[in-house]
C-alpha cells in the first residue's frame, strides 16, 4: 500500500483531492483503508471506483465488464456465470458511470485539435421505440471525444455533444475543423455553442462573440435508385486554405469525407450489443445505452490499440509500437488494462475558501496559503 499516490475523498476536508501533501496514513493493512490526519477520517482502497462495498471477486466484474463493451449480450453473461441481471445491470451502471467519470476528468481538458468529425447512429429499444446516439471523433489521434443519447435526433441531442467538443478544444491553436453530413441542424448548433461573452463594462448582457479558427464542411452524399451517385462537399465557414492545412494528411492525397466517424460508428455497434442491427439483446432504458457507450468509448480510448496509430519501433526491438488513442493524444504513456482503467480514481475538486464579506481572518488567510486554491 502507498500511502503517496492517495488522496482524501472527503469533500469536506481541507486536502480533499490531493496527492503527496503528507496527509494520508496506512490505517488497516488488512482491510486496505487509509486514514486522512487532516480531518481524521479513515476510507477504503476501493473508494471511487466501481468495486467499492461489493462482495464479489474483482476479477469477476473485471471479466463482465471486459464482455459487455465488446458486445456481449446480457442474456450470455447470466447463462454463462450463473448470475442474476439487475446484478448484470448494476456493474453495468457501475461501470459506465465510472468511465464517464475518467472521460470527463482525462478528455475533456482544453488542448489544441485539428479535424473533428461528427455522426449519428439510429437504434431500437424495446416496444419499437427508437434511440440516436450521436458521437464525435477526433480524427488525428482517433481519440472519441464524446457522445450523447436521446430519442430524438433534434439540436438538444446534437448540442451535448459539441459542447463536450468545447471543453475539449483550447481557444488557442491553428485551428478546428469540423466535417459533418448534410444535416443542416450542426451548422446551427455549433455557431451557437462556439461563441463567448465580450465583456463590455456596460451593464446588460455582453454582446456574444464567435471563436475564430472554426471552420466547418459538409459531406453529403447523393444516392439514385439505392446506390451512390456522388458526392457533394460544401464548404460552410472558413477558407479552403486553412480547411486544407487542417484536414487530416493521408498518405498520396485525399479528400475531405466523414469515413473516420462512420468506421467509429461501425466500432461502436460491434461493441454495443443493443445497437447491433436486427439484434434480439434490445436496451430497456436510453440510460442504460449511455452507460454502455461511455464504458465502449473509454475502453476504446484507453485499452484498445489502434491499427493506423502504431510507429515503427527501434532497430533491434520491436518491428512496430502500437499505440492507443489516448495514447497519441498524449494522455497515457501505455496501454490501460481493464483493472486498471476500472481502479483509475479521480480526484474531487480541491477544496476552496467559504465566501464571506469583508476580509478574511488570519487563520482563514494561513488555511488558504496551505490547501486552497485561491
């Protein structure tokens, strides 16, 4: 046990959330729990991740959880460990949720991005009832940026995903590219999310201003009698030189499309047994096929390596490195297992100083000196 990487998950504690401050103490070896000296509170190993006050095996939810993000149905999973499926469902819920967790912490953080290419996918649920889930994928590094459930393909659904592409991307930078199909709703969703206030010091609301550098192409293909007749790029914002210093370099040329996102697509509904086409394993809840992509999409960012990504490796080692998304993204040095993505803590937010009028004692200025963050 090493007390040095562990950090104290009271939220109400002064060190809450960081790591090497010399605060946490090994409290029961045997039960694997560390104790905080700060606000003195003992908390297990398993606190923030997906096996915490669970009984079974770790190596069991390890293996389920392996099964369901590369498409296994449930109903296998019951027959072949013998288990029940709300307790199937319940480490689903477990598991997803935590992935979004390790998505929102490690992805979405502010950092330059080139070509970013966004899609839909149509399901069933059950009782006929038809679901969308629209993704992003960041074309470079194939890292998946995010994605969003719904019933309906409508500008909400479209909106929750460009705005995880918003916290993602740094205002800073050559640039970002968006390529999308001919649905016309992106072009207004994404005008409308890309903008910031430009404070005036007048008072009423700030006049709202577009960020510069985003440029946006559509892709939309015309088909007759059922097969494919061509292919129309429109250029909707931006110059065709900075739209082309932006794309995506193939090797000996090549044209703007939307065939990273759609192979994407094609990733996700092996993976997802709910979105595989004519399935008989249909999702009950839109909730539980969010789950199951964010525990897809992180696994496959973190734990999948990618064929277009691998370099060639040193003379006398290895022929070819293989590399993640998150990877050539820059946000792991190595490939994740399982267990490891599944026991990634991530750390709450620090703690900060209560607001009050007037100026701040002396004691309160010495705790805000130590672990505040201003």
């Amino acid at each position: 046990m090493d007390s040095t990487q562990v950090f104290c998950p009271n939220d109400a504690c002064l060190a809450c959330g960081q790591v090497g401050q010399g605060n946490i103490t090994v409290h029961d070896r045997k039960k694997r729990r560390y104790r905080c000296t700060v606000c003195e509170k003992s908390f297990s190993e398993r606190k923030g991740t997906p096996f915490y006050r669970l009984r079974t095996a770790t190596e069991t939810v390890v293996i389920v959880l392996k099964l369901l993000s590369h498409g296994c149905p449930v109903q296998a999973i019951v027959f072949a460990f013998g288990l029940d499926e709300r307790t199937v469902m319940a480490w689903l819920e477990r598991g997803g949720s935590h992935c979004q967790q390790v998505h929102e912490h490690l992805v979405e953080q502010p950092r330059p991005l080139g070509e970013v290419q966004l899609d839909e996918i149509r399901f069933k649920l059950w009782h006929q009832v038809v679901g969308w889930m629209a993704l992003a994928l960041e074309v470079p590094t194939r890292l998946w940026l995010g994605g969003a459930v719904s019933e309906h393909r409508d500008a909400a659904l479209l909106r929750r995903v460009v705005e995880q592409v918003k916290r993602a991307s740094s205002a800073l930078g050559r640039g970002l590219l968006f390529v999308t199909d001919g649905l016309s709703t992106y072009v207004t969703v994404i005008k409308a999310v890309f903008r910031e206030p430009a404070p005036t010091g007048q008072p009423g609301r700030p006049p709202l201003i577009e960020w510069p550098r985003v440029h946006m192409v559509q892709v939309v293909k015309r088909y007759v009698d059922g097969k494919l007749d061509r292919i129309e790029r429109r250029l909707v914002q931006g110059s065709a030189q900075a739209i082309e210093a932006l794309r995506h370099a193939v090797p000996g040329g090549g044209v703007l499309n939307t065939a990273f996102i759609e192979r994407f697509n094609g990733t996700m509904r092996s993976h997802l047994a709910a979105l595989t086409r004519r399935t008989r394993a249909l999702a009950g809840q839109i909730l539980r096929v969010e789950w199951a992509m964010y525990l897809t999409g992180t696994v496959y960012n973190f734990c999948c390596p990618h064929d277009s990504l691998k370099r060639p490796g040193l003379v006398g080692g290895h022929r070819w490195l293989s590399r993640t998304p998150a990877m050539a993204a820059g946000l792991a040095d190595h490939c994740w297992g399982m267990e490891e993505l599944l026991t990634y803590q991530v750390p709450p937010p620090r703690w900060r100083p209560p607001k009050k009028s007037g100026r701040p004692s002396r004691e309160l200025k010495v705790l805000m000196a130590r672990w505040g963050t201003g």
